[in-house]
C-alpha cells in the first residue's frame, strides 16, 4: 500500500478582521496585539442603559471631559495584549520567587539590624494600602473608560497592583512576622504621618472620569511615590545600610515602574 503525501498551500480568504483593517490601512497581516486591541471596543447593540447610571449607555465615551478622534490612538509600545503581558508578568514572578528563595535560604532577612529592619517595617507595609488602592482605581479605569488601547492596558496595570501588594505582603513575613501586618494597618489608618497619603487615595475613589483618575492615580501618585520609596529609600538607603535583602526582595515594583 502506497500513501502520496503532498503538501498543499491555502490561501487565505483575507490576512485579518475587517475591523482590524480598517485602522492598519487595509487588508495587511495584523499583529496579535492589533487583532486583540483595536476595534475591539463594543460601540451599538446595547441592551438597555445601566439603571445605576441611565444617563450614560454602558460603554459610553462621554464618561471623560477628554474626546479623542482615534481611541485606538493610545496604543502600547510593548504590544501588552493578555498572552504577552501575561508570559512577561510570568518571567517576572519567576525571578522574585527566587529572590524569595535566595533571601530565605540564606537568612538575610534576619541578619539586618533590628532598627534597619523596623524601618523598613514601617516604611513599606502600610504602602500595601497603597497599591490595594492603584488596584481598585486602575479597575475603575478599564470599567468606565472607552477604547481597549485604553481599557485594557488598566486591567493589566489593576491586578499589576494586586501583585505590589501581595510582594510587600510577603516581604513583612520574610523579615517580620505575621503581627507586623496589623501594625501596618493600623498605622495607614491612625499614624499621622500616613493619613495625607490614605485621603489621598481614598479620594481618588470617588473621581468619575476615567483620564482624571488616570492621571491622578498612575501619573501623579505614582509618579511620584516609586522614586521615593524604591529609589531614594530602598535602594540609597537600605540597600546601603545592609539591606539587600530589601531590595532584592522589591525587585519587581521599580522594574515594573519604569
């Protein structure tokens, strides 16, 4: 019995969505992040308005004071859609677990000096908060904002967050222990030093246009407070004073901020 294999080329029909052509100039190859990204926005066939807020449709750009022509005109130079950011994120995690493993393995948390170590304590544990609240904020973002370009990208930067808030939560047990999370939290919501900060985010929750709590909570708050704290104090600080635990195991916050 003779079997004649041969290979046969199928042309395709069209080299993308329709959708997708429109915004690449015509019918071209589209890259995955295009095909996930743009037109991808739903526009009409709405069901009814929300009756939590019928003024506005359920996706509906005159949530914002900012109108684009193009919402796609905001695109990733990364080209994050769900499989590449979440293959980044993958490598990344990778790389703290064993940062975690190495400071462990090796009991650097425990050689800090006592007083470094209360410091660090009382400097990153209530930022837990913090990042609990970039998470709700940037949530908000991909809920009332309009364009995936835009949308997307914050539900990456949201569960992101999530993540900042889980490595400062495990980086209070490595050096601490569990008690040091309830001190932390009893210090974002009583010490005075932290309460500018807690009514800062606390009233960033009630801000309705998705580009002003962008602005405020991803360019602004956080513009500024990841310099600070990974920068100037973790690694000009501690780092320098003996804690290099510290910052391998805030590693990912500063890398992930650039």
């Amino acid at each position: 019995m003779n079997i004649d294999l041969q290979a046969r080329e199928i042309t395709p029909l069209r080299n993308t969505f329709a959708h997708v052509a429109t915004y690449i100039g015509g019918d071209k190859t589209a890259s995955r992040y295009q095909e996930a990204t743009l037109g991808a926005q739903p526009r009409v066939n709405f069901h009814y308005r929300p009756t939590w807020d019928p003024a506005h449709e359920l996706f509906d750009a005159s949530r914002s004071a900012i109108r684009l022509a193009d919402w796609y005109a905001l695109r990733d130079p990364r080209q994050f859609y769900y499989a590449t950011w979440t293959m980044t994120r993958a490598r990344q995690q990778d790389a703290m677990e064993s940062n975690f493993a190495f400071v462990d393995s090796k009991r650097m948390g425990v050689l800090m000096s006592d007083a470094l170590r209360e410091q660090v304590l009382q400097v990153l544990l209530p930022l837990r908060h913090a990042a609990w609240g970039a998470n709700m904020n940037n949530t908000a973002i991909c809920a009332y904002g309009y364009g995936t370009a835009f949308t997307a990208p914050a539900m990456f930067h949201a569960m992101d967050n999530l993540g900042v808030a889980q490595y400062l939560t495990r980086l209070g047990l490595v050096i601490g222990a569990p008690e040091a999370l309830e001190t932390a939290k009893q210090a974002w919501l009583d010490a005075p030093e932290w309460q500018p900060l807690r009514r800062l985010v606390e009233d960033s929750f009630v801000v309705q246009d998705p580009f002003e709590l962008f602005v405020a909570q991803n360019l602004a708050l956080d513009g500024q407070l990841y310099p600070l704290i990974y920068g100037s104090f973790v690694d000009d600080h501690v780092a320098l004073q003996g804690g290099t635990a510290v910052a391998m195991l805030t590693a990912f916050m500063p890398e992930w901020h650039d």
